[in-house]
C-alpha cells in the first residue's frame, strides 16, 4: 500500500504527497476514519482526491493510503431489494450499525457475507465436465444460477476478466456463500460466487442490437407519441414541480423491463422516501409481486457528500449492465441528472479548473456522453439478448431548456419528453409537450407496435399533424375568437380537445388509468380519429358542428364518452371498446345519412371505397 500525506483540503477535495505512483481512479483511504476517495488527477508527487464522505475534521499531515484498485462495485445476487449510497454501501445495514447519521468511514459490504444462496450448476455444463470434455472458461459461460428473488433468477456467470483457461472444476448444488469459490480453471483461476467490477469501465457484450423492441410503459403519451426503445436513452427536462419525478416513478412503476434501478441523484429526501414506502407495496402487474423483488435504489440526496453523487450513476449503469449481462432488460431511472452536472461543477471548481458555459467544466459533455454511451441492447457474451435503457430526469434552472445540461444532454440522447409549464400549471398530467418533445425511435419500433394494431402509425401521424394543425388555429382564435372559424376549423379544435383529455392526459392516481395497455392505447386513438375524420365527412356535406357535438351514444355526448373511455374501461375489457365503437358508428351513421343528398348521395364508407357497397 502506498501512503502519503494529505496537503490540502478543499471540502470533498483533499490533495495529498507521496501519491505521485499511485494509479488514476485508484481508491485512497483518508484520514483515521479511513474515509474513501479516489484519485481524480496526478500532478508530479502529488494526487488530487475526491472523497465520498463527510470529512469534516480532517487534518492537515493525515495519512492517505492508496488500495491500488479503482473504485468498483460488488456483483453478485443480494443486490436486488437493497438500497445503497453512491458508493454502494448498503444504507439498511448502515442504519442498524449507526442510526439514522451515516457517520464517516462507517463500513458495510455490499452484499452479506453469511446469507446462503441456493447455487444450482448448469446441468449441461456439469454434464459435460463429468464426461471429461474440455470446457473453456469463456467469459458469460453459465456456470450456475442462484433464486435471487421471485422474480429474478440470478446467473453466475465467468467473469470477463478471466485468462481462458478450461474448467477444471464446477460445485454440485448446494447453498453457497458469497465468497465461495463455484468454478475453477486449469490456470488456477478461481471463480466465486460474486465478483468486482470497476464502476468507471463499462462491462464488455459481443454485439450492440438495433432498438426495435419498445419498452412499454403503459402512458400513452410516451408509447404512441414518445416512444422509447429496449436499450434506449430518453431525457425528461422540466422546470420545478412539472412532474419529472412523478413521471419516472410511473415508468418505473409500469414499464416492461425486468430489473429497475433508481438513482435518487442530489434530489430531496423526502422524494427518496416516497420511492422508499412506495415501492414495497407496489405490485408489479406482471408477476403480481411487490416491486422491490425487481428494483434496486441508489440514494444520494442533497444533504448526502456531492462526490459520491458524481459516481453513483455510474455505480448504477455498471449495476445495470452486471443483469444485462443475465439476459435482462434493465431501465435506469436517474433523478436528477441536473443535480449530477451541479456535483461536477462544484468539484471542478474546488480544482480550480478553468470554467466552461455556467461554470460547468469543459468535459461536462463528455461525462454525460460516457453515462448515456453505456445504455443498449446487446448480445451478450452468453449469447443472450438484454438491454439497458437509461431516462435521465434534467432539471434546468427556471425551465430554461437552452442552459448547458440539457442542451449537451440532447446530443447524446434520442427521445426526449420535454416537460411543460403551461400544461403542469392547466393540470394536464403527464405535461410532456407534444410540440417540443420527440422520439428518434418511433420507425424503429413500428413493426412492434404494428403487430399489436396495424393502425398504430397511421393513428399517431394523424393525431400529432392535427394537434399541430390545433396549435396553428389556437393562434388565431387568441387575436378573433373561435366564432369567425369555419366548422371543419372548430372541429380540429374540438378533437383536439379529446386528443389532450381522452388520450394524452394520465392521472397517475386514477386505478384504471395509472396504466394503460398497448392494445387499449391504440384502440382509444384510433376511435378518436375515426369519429375527427366521420365527422369531418358529415361537416363536408353540409351538416354543421353543433349537430355532430350534439351526437350521442347512451345518451351522454360522444365526445365526453370518448374523453372518459380511457378511465371507464378497463384495460382488457376490448367488448366495451367495441360496444362503443357500434355506437359511436350508428351515430355518425344517423347523422351522414339526413345530410347525404347535399352530397350528391355517396355516403362516408362509398367515399372511401370509390363505390357503393
Ligand atoms: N402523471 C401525473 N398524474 C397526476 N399528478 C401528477 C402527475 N405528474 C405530476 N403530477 C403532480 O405534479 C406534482 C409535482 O410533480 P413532481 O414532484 O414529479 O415534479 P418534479 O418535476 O419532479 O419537481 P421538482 O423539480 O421539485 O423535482 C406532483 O406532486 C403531482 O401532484
Ligand atoms: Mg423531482
């Protein structure tokens, strides 16, 4: 162990002598309390160290001890269900040992050392070896799995770091500890139940996939508008109290990937607690058990160092990547990323560096880079497929998108939500703006989505070049009223009325509509724009608007039915879908034939086809 003496103390800077042959990114213990840094630039004899924890009372002259080894987290099954800090000490177990007040250089493991895990080896595997066959210790092969939790089923795989050598040894079933040795290789090489990795380097795959595959998150507005692919990366911007933490939690809550992780970067406690007393009762709606068995938090509040929230997003990709590597779809959520890039700024200010835009260091950009770089969907080095999508909350100061975090954030991400003001202050929840936001997936994940309803494309051009079209309209009906418009004109504004209150609006609260189903999600949509273009038909031949918003369906208005479908009907229950859509038809029906005859006599559906039927 190398040691040197701490020179200086710049708050969560310490810079320290006798370290000049230490490594960049090794990991430094400083102080008696042994707090943890690690070294972030190396000048001469010198090393410049950023510490995780509080170091209130340091001393000048403190010893500073190199480990050798750069900062790396602890792989292996226990990791689901816990909550950790940015460096991944696990917060619970910290509790027991220190109270409520982590006190510096407070100590845990990131997973317990004494629980038994139940290791299965793979059978054909074990087969092999017992026929004496050479087995090569590739990196990703399955040596085993242990039950994590119900819902994940933990491979231990050979690590990638390993010489190739061949497997010379595999354990029978049995309960293994996580130090336990599961696989050895003729080279002498041992593989143990859990493994370190380097949280700054991101864990090889054999191949980046194409993102075809959506992830569905159940809100209509990010699904059929937004969408975000499996090993995609989505920012949401938004200025205080828009909604950008509500969001999160109901991707987080509702989304198809297997494994969550949440990173609570530099945001408010109570924020955390929320997620905290929320997340274990939450039922995960596709396996019908408690969220937690598939979720791991990292928490790094405001009140917590600003160091340790610098690094904890990569503690929580290079998590991510460990179950991707399982075959898994692993979602990051990173609350926010905003308070993340203010962590850099103050750090790279205690540095003394030369400031670049808002006194955000020059590299800012290429940190947000190498976070967002890490996301995909691969074929692992198994063989398998898995993914890691990240969303990155952005919080700019005032809600003013042009400032450094979220313009540098724009280039490296392809879907993005952009919150709005307007519509947060009118409760339209969630307030993703159909004008601002965009999504570069959505011709990735047509086929996808085609096969649930070969009129989702269609459907979401009509619906986005209409409220377009509305946004135009609004303009002048601001300067002269909506009375001086045409029908066809006050209709546009009228559908997209329903558009925004039947479909784009979400109430996270509401039991039937917190989630909604792809199916579900088009169909709303397509009745929506059957009953624009049927009544744009009628309006044509002559019947004016107030008779076709005088349309009814069991005698309540069509379109405050087609606004409340989305809460009324649950989300299996096609047949009412279905019963409406007879309705809502009959009506339109009713209503195109008193004003055929202005029309020369061809009703909507001749029209359509070029002749009778
Ligand atoms: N989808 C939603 N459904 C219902 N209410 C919502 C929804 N989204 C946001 N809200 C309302 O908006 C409030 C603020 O949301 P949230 O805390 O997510 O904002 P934020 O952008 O994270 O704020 P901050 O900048 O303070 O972190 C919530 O308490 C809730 O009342
Ligand atoms: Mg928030």
């Amino acid at each position: 162990m190398l040691e040197g003496r701490v020179r200086r103390i710049s708050g969560p800077i310490v810079r320290a002598t006798g370290l000049g042959e230490a490594g960049l990114f090794d990991v430094v213990e400083v102080g008696e309390k042994r707090i943890i840094g690690e070294v972030i630039r190396l000048e001469r004899d010198e090393a410049v160290i950023q510490v995780y924890e509080d170091d209130t009372g340091l001393q000048i002259g403190a010893s500073a001890s190199s480990t050798g080894r750069p900062l790396s987290v602890m792989l292996g099954p226990g990791l689901i269900g816990t909550i950790y800090d940015g460096i991944q000490r696990p917060l619970e177990a910290l509790f027991k040992q220190s109270g409520a007040f982590m006190a510096s250089g407070a100590r845990e493991d990131p997973l317990d050392g004494k629980k038994k895990w139940p290791f299965v080896p793979n059978p054909e595997l074990a087969e092999k070896l017992a026929h004496g066959e050479t087995v090569k210790a590739a990196p990703g092969l399955v040596l085993g799995t242990v039950k994590e939790t119900e819902s994940i089923i933990c491979k231990i795989m050979v690590p990638p770091g390993i010489q190739r050598g061949n497997l010379s040894e595999l354990i029978p079933a049995g309960d293994v500890l996580r130090d336990d040795i599961v696989a050895r290789t003729d080279l002498g090489e041992t593989i143990p139940l859990s493994q370190w990795w380097p949280v700054r380097i991101p864990r090889p795959s054999a191949e980046r996939l194409s993102p075809d595959q959506p992830l569905v998150t159940g809100q209509r507005v990010i699904d059929v508008f937004f969408p975000l692919s499996k090993g995609g990366t989505a920012a949401i911007p938004g200025g205080f109290g828009t909604g950008k933490t509500m969001t999160q939690h109901a991707v987080a809550k509702w989304c198809d990937a297997d494994v969550i992780i949440y990173i609570g970067c530099g945001e408010r406690g109570n924020e955390m607690t929320d997620v905290l007393t929320e997340f274990p009762h939450l039922i995960d709606p596709r396996s019908g058990r408690s969220l937690m068995e598939r979720t791991i938090l990292i928490a790094n509040t405001s009140n917590m160092p600003v160091a340790a929230r610098e690094v904890s997003i990569y503690t929580g990709v290079t998590l991510a990547e460990f179950y991707r590597d399982m075959g898994y779809h692993v979602a990051i959520m990173a609350d926010s990323t905003s308070r993340w890039a203010e962590a850099l700024r103050e750090l790279s200010g205690r540095m003394e560096e030369m400031p670049a835009e808002e006194g955000f260091p020059a590299y800012l950009p290429t940190r947000l880079a190498e976070f967002y770089e890490r996301a995909g969907r691969v074929r692992t080095l198994s063989g398998g497929e898995g993914s890691v999508s990240i969303i990155g909350a952005v919080s700019p100061p005032g809600g003013d998108f042009s400032e450094p975090v979220t313009q540098h954030t724009k280039r490296f991400i392809r879907c993005f939500w952009a919150l709005d003001r307007d519509l947060a202050n009118a409760r339209h929840y969630p307030a993703i703006s159909w004008i601002d936001s965009y999504s570069e997936y959505a011709e990735e994940v047509q086929p996808w989505w085609e096969k649930v309803n070969a009129q989702w494309a269609v459907a979401r051009q009509q619906a986005l070049d209409l409220l377009k079209k509305e946004q135009r309209l609004a303009e002048i009906v601001r300067l002269i009223g909506p009375d001086a418009l045409p029908d066809d004109q006050r209709l546009i504004l009228l559908v997209a009325d329903i558009i925004k209150n039947g479909f784009l609006q979400q109430n996270s609260f509401d039991d039937v509509d917190m989630y909604c189903v792809p199916a579900k999600q088009v169909r709303l949509l397509e009745l929506i724009m059957e009953f624009y273009e049927r009544s744009q038909a009628c309006i044509k031949q002559g019947a004016p608007l107030i008779k076709v918003s005088a349309l009814t369906a069991a005698a309540v208005p069509l379109r405050e039915r087609l606004s409340r479908l989305k809460s009324e009907v649950k989300n299996e229950d096609d047949a009412a879908l279905t019963e409406f859509e007879q309705a809502m038809r009959s009506a339109l029906d009713e209503l195109e034939r008193s004003y055929r005859s202005n029309a020369g006599g061809a009703s909507f559906k001749e029209r359509r086809t070029g002749g009778p039927i």
